[in-house]
C-alpha cells in the first residue's frame, strides 16, 4: 500500500491587535445606544410615530388597506412589514400594529381592527387570528405620499426605499401621546384633544411669536382616551413649559342609591391604561388587608352596550364621600401620569415642551405643503406643454399626417416635426404616439379647455409658492378640514384643585381646619347628628342631613303633606307601625339622605316605603315613631291602645295591638298623659277624649273601646292632638258610595278643632260634617296641626278651603280629588325646643334615653 504523504505545512502570517478593553466597550455601546434611540424606542417629532410604527402604516397603504376595503389577516402585514422594511421579530412588529389599534391606548386609532385586540387587563389574540386595515385617521398622515412631500431612504438591504417621516395632516405626536424606553433615557407623552391641538397648531400659524400662555388657551390639557379626571394643573403647566411634568388622573365615580337601603359608588371611567380587573383586585386585598373600610362588595357590570360599569356598594353607616377618598388612596382609581417629551428632532433627541412641539409640527407640514405645490406645480407645466404641442398637431393635422407618412423612420418624423413646428422633443414624441379618436373636433375643444384650465391652476400654484401668507394660510385650512372630519368632544375633565362633593365641602366646614392648617379629613362613618326623619303621604321616605328647622316657606311641591315625622339622629333607630298591628324596628342610617336645606327639603328625593319595608299582601305603613315613646293607636273598629315602650331587643318586628278579626290599624302616634285623641268615621261622626282615659298596656294587650260605632259604620280617621294646640284643624271630605272611584271629588271641610267638644272615651261623640245631596259618606277624615296640606295619591298638592267651616255644616265642592292630608310644617319645633304641634307630628326625640 502507498504511504499517504503529511500535507505540506501552510504559511499563516499571525496578526494580533491590542486594544483597550474599555474603549471598544464604550465604542460598541454607543452604537447600540444610537441604534436603539434612533431606530427603535423614541418618536419622530413630525409624524409622531417610531420607526416600527411608520413602516407599518406605509406598508399597508402600500398593501392597499384603505378604510373602504375588507380586513386582511395580521400575520400578512406583519410578514410584508418584516419581509420589507423592518429587520427585526414578529412581536416587535405586531405588538406596535395591536396597540394603534386600541382605542384606550391611542386617542385617535390608525388601525381598524377586526378580532380580539387586547384589554386593559388582557393581551391581544395570536396575528393568525385577527385582521386589520388602516382606520381613516391613518389617511390623513400617509397621503401625498406619491408627491415628493417627503424624503425617501433606503430600507436594510438598499432594495427597496421607504419614506424618512409622513406627511402626517395632524399632530400625531401630541394628539395619540407616545412611550418607549431607550439606552440611557425615555419618552412618555400624554394623548390630547385633536381638535383643541389643530386650534392651537392653527393659532401658531396665524400668529408665529405666541407665548405658551397664548397655546394653553386652546390645549388646557391631556384628553385621555378613557376620559377620567386630571386633579391639579400645575404640573401640566410645568411640562408643557420644560418638556416634564406630572399629573393625577382619577376615576369618575357617581354616588347612586342602588335600592331603598344600599348606597353604591359607580365607575364609569377610569384612569389611563388602568384595567377594571386590576381595580377590583387592588380593592379586594386592600379590604382584606383592613386598609379599605365600608365597602361589603364590588361587582362589574360592563359590557359593549353600556361600557364601563363598576358597582361598589358602601355598608350602611358609611359616608359615600370619605369611602371614595379612601379608594383613591389604596387603589389604582388614582394614578400618577409622569410626562416626558423626549423626542427626535433632526435625528436628535431632545426634550421638548407644547409650544416647541407645535413649532416642530407646523414647519413640518409647511415643508410638506410647499413640496407638494412645486410638485403638482411640474406635473401641471408638463402637462401644458403636452398640450399646447397637441394643439399644434391638430390644427395642422393633414400636414401632421403627411410627415409622418413620408418619413423612413419614427426618428426621422420626430426630428422633422421639431424642425417644422418648432416642438419639442417630449411633444414630438407625444404627438407621434395620437390615436386616430384624438383627431377629432371634439378633441381639440377638450384641449382647449384643458389649457386653460392648467393655465389658471399654474397660477394659483405659482402664487402659492410665492407668497408665504397664503402657503400658511393653505396649511391651516387643511389642518381645519382635518378637525372638521375626526375631531370629537373632550373626554378628560381637567380640575385645577381636588374636587369635593357638596355633602361632602359642608362636612369639612363644619370640621374646620386641623391644627396644620388644612382642612380636616372627612369621617369615614357618618356622624350621629341630628336629623329629621320624614313620611310623606304618598309614602316616599328619606331622613335629613342636618336638623334645621323644617318650615314651610316655599311654592307647595311633590311629597310635601307628611304623614309622620320623626326627630332622632343619623345612626339611631325608629319604629315603623302598620296596618297590621306590627312595628318593625328601622335604622335611619340606611335611608337615603336628602340635600341639606333650610326651610322644607324635596321628598322627591326619598324611596318608596314599599321598597324599603318587607309588608305582608294587604299591609300597608301608617307612620313612624320613636321606640322610647308610648303611642295610641286606633283601629277601624273604634279600639283604641296606648302602648307601653317595652319593645324587645333581640327581634326586628313585633306586635303593638291583638286584632280582632277583619280589623287594623288605622292610625298610630305619640300619646302623653295630657294629650287628646280623636275619632273620625265613615258616617261623619267624632269623638275627641283625653289619653289620660286610656291606660297604657302592654305589646300582647287588645286594647279598649275607643268609639261607639253605629250600625255599618268605621273608622276611617285617628288622632292625637297636642295639649294648647291652637292651630289643630279637622278636615272632613264627604262623597258617595255609588259614584266610580275618581268620578267625583266630593266636598270638603276645615273646621278648627276647638269647635268639637271633649267627650268621654267609648261614647259616640259628635257629628262632624252635613252631608249634601247624594253624599253619604266620608271619604278623607283627619284631625292634626294647621294648615292642612292635601295631596293626591301620587304626592301631587292639592287644594282645600281656605275658610274654616262650622263643625255640622256642610263642605264645599272640590275641583280635584284629594287622597291624603297632613300637617302643616309652620311652627315644628327646632332641635332642642318643644313647642306645641311636636306630638301629633311625631316630633319626640329618638335619640333620648326612656
């Protein structure tokens, strides 16, 4: 076997370079550093977009993907952006697409999206999934593109070309805001109003030397896509001077009453890019981690029709306005936005404020704009020139003809064409490819017309070009149209100070400022102060904020004749009666709070009693009164029951009277030793007798004869009247058992109380109303403190006689029905005070001990 020879030895020169460490270190990390800034993480000041984000825009315009086609799948733009244009990964690429496509991330979208795009609290599907094409906005920055408006570059490989920024017909930076992290520094710009920032773009124009102040009038500040408010303005004022700044954004929150005994707090906004799912988790370990009192539950309710809808309901007990102020403090419903207007200029990064980000913007689009004349101004010169060698051709078209016919070659009729009619080559060549349907009369009359319509369309452009003013004025035009076609309202509502709702201001006065000079904190339970607790007639109830006195000094309103009204404080209890024969124990806490007034407060605020009272079928609510009182109460049968105040502690409702059968309740009040009660029936009778008669019993009693009713007669009305009450009125309305309920409003009486005699208990008393032809009964009877308000079943005010009559006369005949009557509100005692008219009001102090 033949030996297998070694290979001959190679020459290798060995070269071995020293160099520092440190040097190339510092030399390789500015490279990348440079690279990321520019190429990646930071916005270009014109256009407002990073690289990444205009390639993807030019690239689907150049796709096609105009607002009016149909949607193509993600993945094909991402895969043409990648392929093309943009060297770097898939995510990169999509991720940029996803978030141009969200409306709570960019004020104006400039993608339109088909599919899932993501949430504040969730990541968008796979690009396999979803679809997407320019929204309309994105129009506005990519159009003339084909107009030489902007500078062309290469792209990675010199293969193909790609614009250096977009001609961008808007703000774009300002208008969507920006984020990104760089090497060594990072950028962080709040959305804004376009139509506040086209204002101020426009003033800029018209006014080239404004000040910062003049631009501010027309951009107060960031319009965040989800609205929200911004609480204090000095930071903003501080970024949009040096290009940095802070401000809080803020939920907006509404206090509702979700039902007759539960308060809620309602978001419907949030702050920027803060998800409700990360809302209600912060909350639930806040409330777990006893940071978070007075809240017992959150639900969301959000969904496409009606938007955000987060419903926090409050424990009773709790002031809405201090749990509100505690959610800001412990839960992302406040959030910082710290602004940072680093930006590319000239390929330089730089930081920016609002006038000199508008400055930056304007001389942009003024270049756009200028470019874009002197292109439409060539192609129109060109265009001319074509035709007015056309219409040379035309007019001596059989000679025309015969040149091109008799010459060997096309350069030859080219070359005698110029010589003969003095064209050029470009019309030379122009009119040697004619068609034979150009030769026409009709055709020479287009170009005519054609001329001189360039004609006067190469002027305007000339004289755009030669005057700056209208050049400018050309711009702001555009910009106006632009905000004319997408500009909407404002979202974000700007607060200079932290706002205070008004219970909330009248709470803080009342604390006065704390030992640092601040205002002191609101409470987070609402205060056990005095209030009044109020039944209206129409069974509307609600409790006070305060205990002004409550007088009657004002126009006769809805719900404003009372059936009951109880003097007591925010977090005691009261006792409800029923026709039953029940009392059920209340906390007034958990009824809802009307407005602090003076004078009478609107009931229209307060709940219905069906809706907040559990009551058997055919119960209904007589009135309130105070558990550490002894009350009478009668029934439609003539007993009559002063109950001693031994109410258990340990149980919720309990029996007050043993009914007999098919009887009830039919009034129940406050009774002392010294007052009266008084009787009114169906057949017009009235029996008026000391308490004192009746002895006090307890919860399991019957009770005693009250009146002595007549064959087939009733009670239809029971009172108690104050001792030296000079202003007690007995209203009497009298109608017919035949007629339709409604049909006929009957009469009525208003006779003063003092006219009925004082009679023994268990008598029949005497005669309270005559009854006119085709009455034979009353339909209203009730005895209480003067004036008398009447009203109708719905609460509206109704009208009595003003005359009071003789205590056996007849009434006079009302316009209107009348459903219910109550006492009149001039002279109720104020907190502290016992003045005549307290007891038949149920004016006794729950508050005190028994």
């Amino acid at each position: 076997m033949a030996k297998r020879q070694a290979p001959a030895e190679a020459d290798f020169t060995e070269k071995i370079i020293d160099i520092d460490v440190s040097s190339e270190m510092e030399g390789s990390f500015l490279e990348y550093a440079y690279s990321v800034i520019y190429s990646r993480a930071l916005p270009d000041a014109r256009d407002g977009l990073k690289p990444v984000q205009r390639r993807i825009l030019y690239m689907m315009s150049e796709m096609g993907l105009r607002p009016d086609r149909g949607h193509v799948k993600s993945a094909r733009v991402v895969g043409e952006v990648m392929g093309k244009l943009h060297p770097h990964g898939d995510t990169a690429i999509y991720d940029a697409m996803v978030r141009m496509a969200q409306d709570f991330s960019l004020r104006l979208p400039l993608i339109d999206g088909h599919g899932n795009f993501g949430s504040l609290d969730d990541g968008p599907a796979a690009p396999r999934y979803t679809e997407a094409r320019l929204a309309a906005a994105a129009l506005a920055l990519t159009d003339d593109l084909d107009e030489d408006v902007v500078d062309f570059v290469p792209n990675y490989d010199n293969q193909l070309t790609q614009p250096d920024v977009l001609p961008a017909a808007f703000p774009n930076l300002l208008v969507n805001g920006t984020t990104g992290i760089a090497v060594g520094m990072a950028t962080n710009m709040a959305p804004h109003n376009l139509g506040e920032v086209i204002a101020a773009a426009q003033h800029l124009i018209a006014h080239p030397n404004a000040t910062l102040e003049d631009i501010m009038r027309f951009v107060p500040g960031p319009d965040l896509p989800a609205g929200g408010r911004i609480v204090g303005l000095d930071g903003i004022r501080d970024a949009y001077a040096t290009g940095r700044g802070s401000f809080k954004t803020r939920a907006k929150v509404e206090i509702e009453q979700l039902s007759a005994r539960r308060t809620g707090l309602v978001v419907t906004e949030l702050p920027y890019l803060v998800g409700p799912e990360k809302v209600i988790e912060k909350i639930k370990d806040a409330v777990l981690a006893k940071k978070l009192q007075g809240i017992s539950d959150i639900v969301d309710l959000t969904d496409r029709n009606h938007g955000l809808r987060l419903v926090i309901e409050i424990k009773n007990g709790f002031n809405p306005n201090a749990v509100i102020a505690q959610l800001y403090r412990y839960s992302p419903m406040e959030d910082s936005f710290g602004i940072n207007n680093v930006t590319l200029v000239d390929g330089q990064p730089q930081t920016l404020g609002l006038l000199e980000l508008l400055r930056v913007y304007v001389e942009h689009r003024i270049s756009v704009v200028r470019r874009r004349t002197s292109f439409r101004l060539g192609k129109k010169k060109d265009r001319l020139h074509l035709v007015e060698g056309l219409l040379i051709a035309i007019v001596d078209i059989d000679e025309v003809i015969a040149i091109i016919r008799s010459s060997d070659e096309v350069a030859a009729a080219r070359t005698r064409l110029m010589a003969i009619y003095d064209l050029s080559e470009v019309q030379a060549t122009y009119i040697l490819e004619l068609r034979l349907r150009q030769l026409t009369k009709f055709s020479r009359i287009e170009l005519e017309k054609e001329q001189d319509q360039l004609r006067k369309e190469i002027a305007e452009l000339e004289a755009i070009l030669a005057s700056e003013q209208r050049l400018r004025d050309l711009v702001s035009s555009e910009l106006g149209a632009v905000a004319a076609k997408y500009a909407t309202e404002r979202r974000t509502i700007l607060l200079e100070s932290e706002a205070v709702a008004p219970s909330a201001a009248s709470a803080l006065a009342s604390a006065g400022p704390s030992a640092s000079g601040k205002a002191a904190p609101l409470a987070l339970e609402i205060a056990d102060d005095p209030c009044w607790v109020l039944l209206s007639t129409s069974g509307q109830i609600a409790r006070t904020s305060n205990q002004e006195p409550l007088v009657d000094a004002g126009p006769r309103t809805r719900h404003d004749a009372l059936r009951s009204v109880v003097r007591t404080t925010a977090r005691s209890e009261i006792a409800a009666v029923t026709s039953a024969g029940r009392m059920l124990r209340l906390s007034v806490v958990d009824m809802p709070a009307l407005p602090a007034t003076s004078g009478m407060p609107n009931l229209a605020g307060g709940v219905p009693a069906k809706d907040f009272l559990t009551l058997a079928k055919g119960e209904s609510l007589i009135g309130f009164t105070a558990l550490n009182t002894t009350i009478a109460v009668g029934t439609r049968r003539g007993v009559v029951k002063r109950v001693v105040p031994e109410y258990p502690l340990n149980r919720d409702d309990w029996n007050i009277i043993a009914l007999k059968d098919r009887d009830q309740v039919v009034s129940a009040a406050p009774a002392a030793d010294d007052a009266e009660l008084v009787f009114l029936t169906e057949q017009a009778q009235l029996l008026r007798f000391p308490a004192a008669s009746v002895r006090p019993q307890g919860r399991t009693a019957g009770g005693m004869a009250g009146i002595k009713l007549g064959p087939g007669d009733s009670v239809i009305g029971f009172s108690v009247l104050s001792p030296g009450d000079d202003a007690a009125v007995v209203v009497t309305i009298a109608g017919s058992t035949v007629a339709l309920p409604g049909t006929v409003p009957g009469s009525a009486k208003v006779t003063a109380a003092d006219e009925y005699p004082v009679k023994g208990r268990g008598t029949a008393g005497v005669r309270a109303h005559r009854f006119l032809k085709g009455e034979d009964l009353l339909l209203l009877a009730w005895a209480g403190h003067g004036p008398a308000k009447a009203a109708s079943a719905t609460g509206v005010a109704r009208a009595l006689p003003t005359e009071h009559g003789r205590r056996d006369g007849s009434g006079i005949p009302l316009s209107q029905e009348v459903e219910a009557v109550g006492p009149s509100l001039a002279g109720t005692p104020a907190a502290g005070t016992d003045k005549p008219g307290a007891e038949q009001l149920g004016l006794v102090d729950a508050a005190q001990p028994q």
